[in-house]
C-alpha cells in the first residue's frame, strides 16, 4: 500500500515536470516565435552575420535599404555594400576580442548615390553564438535635412559676412550682439565698440516717428523705413532699415542701407525739377510738349496766353485738331508738324485767329522726339514786330512815293494845263464833229492823269484835316446816291443795313466819302456779272462798325496780304492808290480797316472809327 502511495506521488510529480516542461516549451516556442516575428517585420533592416561578415540571415525590411531583394543578398558578405571608407572600420570591428566586443556597438553610415539615400547601422554581438545582428536604420530624411541646416548655416555667415547691406543682429533689450562688416562700416565702428551698444544709442532723436516706427514694430514684428542716426564721430547719415523681430537663434535682425548720398541726390533732383518747372512755366516764350500722337502732355503760362486757352482744356488734346488754319500766306504750322518725324526739327512763321478777331502773328521751332518720345513746340509772338516792320515797309514806300510825287506832279500839271487848253481850243473849231470821239478819249484819259496827280499829293504831303461834326448814314448816302448810276449800268443792287439811330461823329465828311466810293468802286468793278453791295453801320460804345460788303469773286490769301500797298491791283487799269489813300484817311481819324475775302464768296471791308465826343 505505502509503495502504491509513492507511485502515485511520483506519478504526480512527473506529470507536474511534464507540465512544467510543456510549458517551458511552448514559452520557448513563443519566445522563438516573437523574435522571428520581431526579425521579420521589423520597419530596419536586418541581418544577421558570421565571424567572417558573411551574411546569413536577412529580413524583408533590408530591401528598402540595398534595394536588393532578401534572398539576394544572403550569403554576401556585408563589405560588399559599405563604402570603401567604412569597410575597413567593419574589420576592425569585427577582428576584435570577444570580450572587447560585448554589449559594443558601431555606428557606420553608408551612402547610396544611385538612390540618394543613407543608412545608420549598428552592429551587436549576439550572445553566446559567435554571429553578429546588423540594424540599417534609414535616416536619408534626417542626413539631408543636416545637409540643409549645415548649407543653410554657410549660406547665412556667407551672406551676413559678405553682404553689402550693414546686417546687425540684437537681443530684445536691444544690445548689439553681432554686426556684419558693412554694418561696421556704415556705423564707423569696430565690432568690439559695436558690441559695446544698443541700436537706440546711435539713433539721432527718438522723436514721434521714432516711436511711431517701435509700435508699428511691435505691433507687426516687421518693419520697413528711413531714419537720421548719429555716427560716433558726429557724423549724421540717413539710413534706410528693415528689421525682423526672432529672426535668427531668437535674436531680432536689422538690414541697413545708408541713403544719405540718394537722399542729397533727391533734393538735388527736386531742386532741379523745381528749377525746370520754374523756367518752363516763366520763359517768355510760349512751350508745348506732345507725345507721337500729338496729344499735348504740358504747356506753359505764355503758350496758354498766346492760344488765349486754360491748360485743362488743352491737356490731352491733339495739338493739330486745335490748331486754326493759317489765316496768311505765311508757313503753316501743321504740315511742319506733319514732316517732322522725317525732318528732325523745322522752323516757320504762323499767322492764325485764336478766340477773337485780331490775327496773332507766331515764330515757331519744332524739334522730335527730344526725351523718350516727347517733342515740343515753341511759339514766340512777333505780331507786334510784323505790324511794325509793315508800317515801317510802307511807310519806307509811301516816302518814296511822297519824294517821287513832289518831284513830278507839278512838271506834269503844267504840260496838262497846256494841253487842256489846247484840247478847248480844238474843240472850238469846225471839224470837232470829225474827231469828237478822240477829244473824248483825251480828256478822260487827262482827267485820269490828273486824278492821280492828286492822289500823289495827297501822300507826298500831310493834310490839313477839319473835323467837323457829321453823319455818317448820310455820308454813305450821298456816296451810294452818287455811284448809284454807275451801278445800274453795271447791274449792282445797293442794300443799306443800317437804321435812324444816331451815327453822328467828328470827322472829315469828304475824306470819308472818298474811302466810301474807292471800297464802292472796287467791289462794283469786281461784280462782272452784276451782284449786290451790301452797306452796314453799327454803332457800338466807343465806335462805329461800319461794313461794305460785296458778293463777287472774292480774293485768294496771296492777294489779300497784298491789299493796300502802292501800285498793286487787281484791276486792268488800276494804280492801287485808292485803296492806300483810303487805308491812310482811317488811320488819321485814329481808326482802322480789316479785309476779309474769300475766293467764290466775296470781299467785306471792316471799317472801325472811334467815336469823337460831340
């Protein structure tokens, strides 16, 4: 029975030890079972090597490393994917002591240029088995991001150092901690004296705009501006600045740029600006600028007063849709502005009518494209040195004529005299009837001479001018009443424009009504075909508008320009004297005649008589 009982127990016992050892075996089976599955699905790659670096045993992460399948690279030795570099530091490894070796662990980095990528492995004794566990951990991302923070930070010292804006860096209570060389240089300080200072002490005033610029800085962390400091040596310059708060390693950086050159260069260039426009404006000379299409850009105070325009109603405006149409035989203005593009620059004379009735007489210089496709014009006013240069031409004519006129009027009055009396006497005589039409033609023709004989005089000697006081409604009638049949036979139809008002002046009534029938006579001799005359007086505040108007052929520019002077006419037998003496009898009563004609329309005489007080 006691045997049975030991049996038992050892029964028991074997069957615990059984239980024990199946336990032992299945944490042994689980532990081999974690560690292959630890191997084999770890993200490093693994292996595992012999004494002699070949490898044995890989898992499937190594592929991402090699980019070698697994089963190819078993039985490989590992060398044969170091660089060469690092080879040599496996061997050394590797040919260590085993107790030189335990619990050791290398670091090798290996490089793969195809791929661009890096490893780190660490290589461990296993224990107790002469094999060795290689971990290649890629750490591509954390190399090149090294890479970018070494390249970044050469990048950095090459820039602050090199760089020609002055760079300084400063801790937040404003102390200077680092100035580049160009920083030493616009300050004028070594680095161990800038070091010595805040960026506020080289401020010049700490006025409103400063602090305005430290709130805008505070406020934005970034700030951009112009500011006075004050150099060492007493010497103020204006630096141009940016600043960035926590810019680099926590300090706040500050780029300067020393502007004190630009800034005197922009008051020299303001001042010259001012200088330009002072002079554009106050010339004398009138100055336009235009553009390639003419528009006009800008215009001065004395071009203004001579087209009688305000600038805002020419700026912008074609300069050749303003212009009038030459209003004399002088150089148009228009195609010289035409032809420049081909010519360069070109000169002239101008004569037109600007928002009134007086002509204005220009010089003009026009040159192309002076400044990044601006031209300009240039007018002067030589209105006044054209009337008197006319006057003093004239009156150089009516001189001559006057010594002409003297010399010989009374040589030929005399043999007239003569001759008259011997026409009489012919007259008289029994064959008269005969040679009736040739005393005829003598006598007109002697009438003819004589008529001009007077007007001679009349130029070669001053008047003695009466004034008394008339009307000139009826000075006008008398000298169509007069002409009247004349015009019948040269089928003219007179027309008096004017009423009863009161046209009473002092005058010279016969002298008027000889410029009256001269203005009458020429418009008739132009009628061929007949026509009308129209006769007008407007009586305004301080003169008398008189106009004689006809609706004949009308007169081109070159013979307008001409009207007045001595010996020109337009009439077969004219002497051109009438319409001289005319011009001369107005201008004695202090008044003045216009023409103004146009070819196929008719002529008007613009007579203008001041009114005398009565």
């Amino acid at each position: 029975m006691q045997q049975i009982q030991q049996l038992k127990k050892k029964i028991s016992f074997l069957e615990q030890e059984n239980k024990r050892l199946r336990n032992e075996n299945n944490c042994r089976e689980m532990v081999k079972e974690l560690k292959e599955a630890v191997f084999e699905n770890s993200s490093e790659g693994m292996v595992i090597l012999n004494g002699n670096g070949v490898i044995l045993e890989a898992n499937s992460a190594i592929r991402d490393i090699f980019y070698i399948h697994k089963k190819d690279i078993v039985g490989r030795n590992l060398s044969h994917y170091l660089p060469q570099e690092h080879r040599d530091d496996l061997w050394a490894w590797i040919s260590m002591k085993p107790e030189q070796k335990a619990g050791k662990t290398e670091r090798l980095f290996i490089e793969n240029h195809e791929k661009s990528s890096y490893a780190e492995i660490h290589i461990s004794s296993i224990n107790k088995y002469p094999y060795y566990l290689a971990v290649f951990k890629d750490v591509t991302y954390m190399r090149n991001l090294e890479k970018r923070q070494h390249k970044d930070a050469a990048l950095f010292r090459d820039f602050f150092t090199e760089a020609l804006d002055g760079i300084v860096l400063w801790k937040e209570n404003g102390q200077i901690t680092k100035a580049n060389k160009a920083a030493l240089a616009i300050f004028e300080s070594s680095q161990e004296e800038m070091l010595q200072h805040k960026i506020s002490d080289y401020v010049y005033e700490k006025d409103k705009s400063y602090l305005h610029i430290m709130e805008n800085l505070c406020l934005k962390k970034s700030h951009r501006d112009e500011l006075m400091f004050l150099m060492p040596n007493g010497q103020k310059k204006l630096l141009e600045f940016t600043t960035k708060l926590h810019s680099v390693d926590g300090l706040h950086m500050s780029i300067f740029r020393n502007i004190t050159s630009r800034y005197k260069m922009e008051l020299e260039l303001l001042d010259s600006k001012s200088m330009f426009e002072t002079i554009f404006e106050e010339v004398f000379d009138g100055v336009i600028l235009w553009d390639r299409d003419y528009k006009i850009i800008d215009i001065n105070k004395a071009a203004l007063r001579l087209l009688s325009k305000d600038k805002e109603g020419l700026i912008g405006v074609n300069l050749l849709d303003y212009l009038p149409e030459g209003k004399t035989i002088g150089e148009e203005i228009k195609p010289k502005l035409l032809s420049l593009r081909n010519e360069g620059q070109n000169r002239g004379i101008y004569t037109a009518t600007f928002n009134g009735d007086d002509w204005t007489q220009l010089e003009f210089r026009n040159k192309y494209n002076i400044y990044s496709g601006c031209s300009i014009t240039t007018l002067r006013d030589i209105t006044e040195n054209a009337i008197l240069e006319e006057q003093i031409r004239k009156s150089s004519t009516l001189h001559v004529i006057g010594e002409l006129a003297a010399g010989i009027a009374h040589e030929i009055r005399n043999p007239m005299t003569a001759l008259k009396g011997f026409i009489q006497l012919l007259e008289s005589s029994n064959e008269t009837d005969k040679h009736a039409m040739y005393f005829t033609v003598i006598k007109s023709e002697l009438s003819r001479i004589e008529t001009i004989i007077n007007e001679f005089l009349l130029l070669s000697k001053p008047q003695n001018v009466k004034f008394v006081k008339a009307d000139l409604q009826q000075i006008m009638n008398e000298t169509l009443d007069l002409l009247n049949a004349q015009a019948v036979l040269f089928n003219v139809q007179f027309t008096r424009l004017y009423t009863n008002s009161n046209t009473e002046m002092f005058c010279e009534p016969n002298q008027l009504k000889k410029v009256f029938i001269n203005i009458v006579k020429n418009g008739m001799e132009v009628l061929e075909s007949g026509g009308e005359i129209k006769a007008s007086i407007n009586p305004m505040p301080d003169y008398f508008h008189i106009i004689i108007e006809d609706n004949g052929i009308g007169l081109s520019k070159e013979k307008l320009a001409k009207l007045g002077e001595p010996f020109y006419t337009t009439k077969e037998k004219g002497t051109g004297l009438g319409l001289m003496v005319s011009f001369k009898i107005i201008k004695e009563h202090e008044g003045k005649i216009e023409v103004e004609s146009e070819e196929g329309i008719g002529t008007k005489f613009h007579i203008y008589l001041p009114r005398k007080k009565i």
